[in-house]
C-alpha cells in the first residue's frame, strides 16, 4: 500500500502551512520525512490520517481516503504523540482499550508488548511513571496493534536512549523488509543515519527535495575533495591558481571544489608542496540536510549564541 501525497495545501489564519506539497512513500522502504520545527511535517501526517483536512490536494492511503479504509487500524498504524496517553492507565490497559475499539485480537497485546520490550513488569506500571522513551515505545506499540501494512511515526527517537536508537532503527528496518510502508518524520538527521532508504524535505511547506539517500549524499558532496597538509597556506594558493576553491577545515585540513583528486594531487606534486590523504569527500547526511534547509528554517540562532 502507497502512500499518495498530491498537492496538498493548508493555512492556519495567515499562515500558509503546506504550499502544494507532494510525495509518495512506497512499500518496502523507510523513507524519511525530514524538515526543520514548523515545516509541515505534522500537519501533513495529521492530513493523511484524516485528522484535519486540507483546503487542496487529497492524501491517500492505498488509493482511498484514510476515512474509506474498512479496517483503518489494521492498514495504517501511526504514532503522532506519544504523551496521548492517559497517565492514570496502565501501558498494557492502554493498548486493551484501543484494541477493544478496533476490534483486534486480544493475543496482539503481549506480542507487540514483547516487540517494543514493555513486557512484564513495566506493562503494568501507569504511564504517567514512565519516562519519555517508555511512553515512545508504547505509542510504538499501539501503532503495530493492527499489524499494519504501513507506519507513519512522528519523532519515534525522542527519548530514547542509544539502545532504544539501536532498537528502532532495526524495527523500522525490520518492518520495511517485510514489504510495509514505511514513513518517519524527524528534524534530526542523525535519527535516520543509515536507516531511511528514502528522504523527503520540507521546508516552510513546501517540498525542497525527494530523492534516495545515496542521490542525496551525491548531490551534497558536489565534487570536492578532502586533504591534509603540513602547508596549508602554500597548498591554498598553488590549488587557488589551478582553479580551486579552497575551505580551510582544520589545522592542517582542506577542502577542494573545482578540482578533481587527480588534478589536485598533480597541482601539488609539481609546486613540490607536502601533502597527504587526498580523497573525494563523502557529505554526511546531516551536511546535505543542513544544505538543503538553511533557508527554510522558521527559528534561527545568532552565529555563536549571541543575541540577534
């Protein structure tokens, strides 16, 4: 089941919140629905999950408006808010009661319990003594009652401590390898290194990018090439004659663009100036996530902390 976003358009008031925005998240794939606070990542989850409704476009969900759906909780399972939760009700009673509601299977409680490691003793305890990472694992939880074939997961990594970041990167691996359809909104890259196959951006409602990761990471690495030398000012001019850009980023570290690695090397070994491990350079996915919204944030702090 896909995942069809078209043209969708919201405002709050004066506030445009989604500009035309459209993608599709497709079956066996995580893909990552990124973007700085306030660019329209749960505005456009709430829209495809029937909990607000565009002034434009349509989303759907198999072809068909999520409120078509004849089982909705067993097609789509999302977490939008993991604090949804009654404190005073146990973890293992929370899911009771949406299962009861949907009319799922009693048996599903202790498997998806045992799936997001509440089993036991903390199913019990009420959620309003669970920390953030619990309460994420049990909004986890609840979305995979219905044994859904797609997931849509809003921030699912706040709280969570580096095993539990272990544990649903492998989850959404996990499932997506199964065939589902997979959607994961977060404004932080590191949340999705090495897990989203797929990213979507948006900024300021609107969608800036929609490409793969590797396509992505290609596009932000634009031809440069790293090295180091125990010259560097010598280095900076003789590849500035060669017609290079040259970036300073570290003592005895530059960056190259304009010039491939051969003829960086060759500009270098003629002026007789030391240097060592020349290699292109690999833009993480933070840096090509930051490339692409620098513009696009709503909230930006003075350079260096200060005051604007």
């Amino acid at each position: 089941m896909e995942i069809e976003v078209d043209g969708l358009r919201k405002r709050y008031g004066q506030v445009s919140a989604l500009d035309g925005v459209s993608f599709t998240v497709r079956p066996g794939l995580v893909t990552g629905f990124v973007g700085p606070n306030g660019a329209g990542k749960s505005t456009t989850m709430r829209i495809v999950l029937g909990l607000d409704a565009a002034d434009g476009g349509h989303a759907l969900v198999g072809g068909r408006p999520y409120r078509s759906l004849r089982d909705p909780l067993r097609a789509v399972g999302a977490m939008l808010d993991a604090a949804a939760v009654h404190p005073g009700r146990r973890g293992r009673d929370h899911l009771r009661w949406i299962a009861h509601a949907a009319g799922l299977p009693a048996r599903r409680l202790d498997e998806v319990l045992e799936q997001v490691g509440l089993a036991g003793g903390a199913a019990k305890r009420r959620a309003g003594g669970y920390s953030l990472g619990m309460r994420q694992r049990l909004g986890i939880a609840a979305a995979l009652l219905g044994d859904p074939r797609v997931l849509m997961l809003d921030e699912p990594v706040n709280g969570l401590d580096p095993e539990g970041i272990v544990w649903i990167r492998g989850l959404l691996r996990s499932l997506a390898a199964e065939g589902r359809t997979v959607l994961v909104s977060s404004h932080l890259m590191g949340e999705l290194e090495g897990t989203a196959d797929r990213l979507v951006v948006i900024g300021r409602g609107r969608i800036i990018a929609d490409a793969s990761v590797p396509e992505l990471l290609a596009a932000a690495s634009g031809g440069r090439v790293a090295l180091r030398t125990s010259a560097p000012a010598d280095a900076m001019a003789v590849l500035s004659r060669a017609g290079g850009t040259v970036a300073s980023v570290g003592a005895d570290a530059l960056t190259v663009t304009g010039l491939d690695a051969e003829a960086a090397v060759a500009a270098l070994g003629a002026s007789r100036v030391p240097f060592a491990e020349v290699s292109a350079h690999r833009a993480t996915l933070e840096e090509a996530y930051m490339e692409l919204t620098r513009d696009a944030a709503e909230f930006e702090a003075a350079p260096g902390g200060g005051r604007s």
